[in-house]
C-alpha cells in the first residue's frame, strides 16, 4: 500500500485568524493526504511535540504576526531537540525575500509568501517527502 | 539499535514509527504485532462514539485530566473520517486537547479511517496493542461519529460510552439506532441546552422497558457539560464503576474472550479474502464476467458458485 502523506498544520503566535489555513488544510485533504490540524495559538513544543506522536512527514506553519524570524527557528531548534531534525518543515507568512533565504539556510524547507496557489504547496510537498528517505529497520 | 528496541527503552518516536507501521501494514506488521501481543496486559479500554459534533472531544479531554490527576497514563486514539474522493482526510480532534502533560503520561494520535466503515480505522485495535505494550494504563478511543450505529468499538473497548445532546432527537430514535444495546454508560452532553432533562426522562423510561436481569450493569444517564466541566466527575466515577462490576463478575474475562474469537475470524477472514481475490486476480477477467452479466447471457450467483467450485476449493 502506497503510504499517504501526514502533515500537521498548526499557527503559531497570537494572530487570531484561522481562515487561511483552513483552506489550506482543505486544499491538502482534497489532495489525498491526511492532515492534522491543530488550532491557533500553539507554542513551537507543543508543535514539535504533536507532530512526534502524530509521526508525520511535515510539519507547516502559518505566521501572520511578524513573528517569523523567531517562531521558525524555535520550532527548528524543538525538533532538533526532540530528535525530529528529519521533519520537514515549511509555513506560509509575509516574509522579505531575504529572509526566506535566510530561514531555508537554517532548515525551513520552504516559505510561501500569501498570493501563493495552493496547488504549488501541494506539488512541493508530494516532492520533499518523495525524496525523503529513512533507512531505519524496525526489528 | 532498531526501532523496536528503542521502543522497549520508552522512547517516543520509536513508538510514533511503530504505530505508522502497523497502520500502514507494512512488511513484517504481523510479526511485530505478535511480538508486542505478550506485553499486553488487561489494561482499560474505553470508547466514546456519539453523533458528530456531541463533545466527544472535549470529554476526552476532560477524562484524560481524571486519569492523569489518579496517576495513571493514558493513551488516545481519535478516530476522523477518511474522504471516500480523494482518500484525504482531515483529522481535527486534537483542538480540544488542553494542556496536556508529557508524552510518556499522554499520548494522543489521530487516525484516519481509510475506508473502514464502522466507526473505527481497521487498523484501531492493533494500535490500542501498541499503546498497551509501550505502558498505557489507560487506552481512550473516540469513534468517527458520522455512523448511525458505530458497532466497531464494543470490540474494541471495554466500557463503551454513547454520548448525545439534547438536539439528537428522542429515545425512541435512540432505541432504533440500537444505541440501549452498545452503552455501558449513557451521556447527554451539552446539558446547558434546552431538551436535556426531557431527553433524559425519556431514555430512562426506555431502558425500563428493555428485559434485564436485575444482576446485570444498570446503565447510568449522566447529564454533563463537557465546555463547562459539569458532572465530569460523576462520569469518570460511573466508567471507573462498570471497569470494577464488570471485572467483578466475570463479564470483562467473557467480553475478552469473545473479542479474541473474533479476532482470530477477522484474521482468517481477510486472509482466505486476499489469497482467494489473488488467485483469481491471475486467472479470470472480470471484465468478461461483468458482460456476461450484464448482457444477460450469466447472473451473479451461478458466476459465484462456478468461481467457488474452480478456484475455491482447496
Ligand atoms: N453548549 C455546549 N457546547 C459544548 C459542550 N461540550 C462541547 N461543546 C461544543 O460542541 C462542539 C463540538 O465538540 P467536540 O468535542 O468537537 O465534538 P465531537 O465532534 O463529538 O468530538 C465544540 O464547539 C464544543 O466546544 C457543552 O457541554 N455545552
Ligand atoms: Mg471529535
């Protein structure tokens, strides 16, 4: 059976609007994956912590606040921390280019900019957990 | 160091890993499975099935902060459709967790159903096997709720919860559904709403005139608020009461026992299903037999007997 993709969705920060990754979350269901969805205002352990025990492929993150050159790394180093450095991470939020430069040289995976189809999430997603490779043996 | 030995140290991953690949019945799942069998003890198994939208997830929540504050562990399974178009699901119920403790005192998945249609994941129980043989005292699993009837879980589970509202409708719709016959405890939610008490008087006069014997488990009508944390207590009280009558009297062993039989039909069912569909897979076309059918020319049963007698009988 072919594995279906899991993604955690969840929004960082005090911003209050959920809306966008609603429909994000929408766009990646209709799309065949399986997406947890975790509410607003979740701290980077809480993030880190739910995507372990929900084992999934990526983690994305919606940032509206501003707060994105805070709340990425923190995230990162959570992961890092907790043995989940393989996760990929990427989110959606108003950032300069050079600072999405900036963040993809620490690890995020990508950042989308708002305007952005959300068919081009969906076809970078297929493709990083496609390349992603894990060489564990269970027994 | 393998992934299952350090699941046996307690770590978390190890045990996130484990149950996607039991989930995903990837090669060797049985195997493991039956590795992880012998750990597993007679731990409590608790389900919540109920309409869409009854508070399932915030009296999971809820109870979880009961068991936590009694010490024990808990693990939670919550159960979310699987969308028949795009195979997609989206799975929401860890919203109404709150300020859950560490992982090693509460782990909470998701799971998609992937087509199963009983209110559970096929693959439900196996990981509540999972769950177990890592420590959980306690596993608490939260059916799909859009079912009428959601029988998967009384196989599943050792107290079954049926949680409604005041808006679900009157007992006699209740009875119908069969619901009378799944509860160990009964909960109209949302008791803040108008209809509660109504509701309540009306399944309590139903279960009247539903044949018991008087020794056996008097099912409770607990009214609760799930938002406001009203009557919690008496809820966790009264699952906590049936786990004891019921291991008091024997019908937890016999509930077990028949859930094992089960099992080992389930099993042998899907296997003799795969190998039989194999099998036929390389030798017949479908296609051809549809036309036969369709055209009239051949009807469904004899086509039935005919495969049956040629590949069937070993
Ligand atoms: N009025 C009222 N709303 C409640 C109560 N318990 C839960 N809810 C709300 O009902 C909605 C559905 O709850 P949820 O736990 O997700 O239901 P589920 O679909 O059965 O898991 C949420 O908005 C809850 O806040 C209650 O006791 N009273
Ligand atoms: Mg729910």
């Amino acid at each position: 059976m072919a594995e279906k993709i899991r993604v955690l969705l969840a929004k960082p920060g005090l911003d209050g609007h959920d809306r966008g990754i609603k429909v994000i979350a929408a766009a990646f269901r209709d799309a065949g994956m399986e997406v947890i969805y975790t509410g607003l205002r979740q701290t980077p352990p809480m993030i880190v912590d739910a995507a372990i025990q929900e084992d999934v492929d990526a983690i994305g993150v919606s940032i509206l606040s501003g707060a994105h050159m805070t709340l990425f790394p923190a995230i990162l180093k959570e992961m890092k921390e907790k043995g989940a450095g393989d996760i990929i991470l990427f989110g959606g939020g108003i950032v300069p280019d050079e600072e999405i430069k900036e963040l993809e040289a620490l690890g995020v995976a990508k950042v989308f900019t708002p305007g952005a189809p959300t068919e081009e999430s969906i076809r970078f997603l297929r493709e990083a957990v496609g390349k992603k490779k894990s060489d564990e043996k269970i027994m | 160091m393998t992934v299952l030995e350090k699941f046996y140290q307690r770590d978390i991953r190890a045990l996130s890993r484990i149950i996607s690949f039991v989930e995903n019945r990837e090669e060797g799942y049985r195997q493991l499975l039956g590795e992880l069998y012998r750990m597993v003890g007679h731990g409590l198994r608790i389900g919540i099935t109920g309409p869409p939208g009854a508070g399932k997830s915030t009296l999971v929540n809820r109870l979880v902060h009961r068991f936590v504050a009694d010490g024990k562990t808990v693990a939670v399974i919550a159960v979310d459709p699987t969308s028949p178009f795009s195979g997609g699901a989206l799975l929401g119920d860890r919203v109404r967790m709150q300020e859950f403790p560490a992982a090693e005192q509460v782990y909470f998945r998701s799971m998609a159903t992937r087509g199963a249609t009983g209110g559970l994941a096929a693959a439900t129980d196996n990981i509540a096997v999972v769950m177990e043989a890592f420590g959980y005292d306690v596993v608490l699993i939260e059916t799909v709720g859009v079912g009428q009837v959601e029988l998967d879980i009384i196989d599943a589970c050792d107290t079954v919860v049926v949680t409604l509202v005041p808006e679900s409708g009157d007992a006699v719709q209740a009875m119908k559904a069969g619901l009378m016959e799944i509860s160990d405890v009964m909960v109209i939610n949302k008791a803040d709403r108008p209809g509660s008490e109504n509701l309540i008087d009306e399944l309590k006069s139903a279960l009247h005139l539903q044949k018991r014997d008087p020794d056996a488990w008097q099912i409770p009508i607990i009214a609760t608020e799930g938002i406001n944390d009203k009557n919690i207590d008496l809820l966790y009280e009264k699952i906590l009461e049936h786990d004891a009558f019921t291991r008091n009297n024997g019908r937890f062993d016999a509930h077990r026992r028949e859930q094992i039989k089960k099992k080992i039909i389930n099993i042998l069912r899907n296997r003799f299903q795969r190998e039989f569909l194999d099998t036929l897979a390389g030798q017949v076309s479908f296609e051809q037999i549809v036309d036969d059918i369709y055209y009239g020319r051949q009807n469904p049963f004899q086509v039935g007997e005919d495969l049956y007698d040629a590949f069937g009988r070993k």
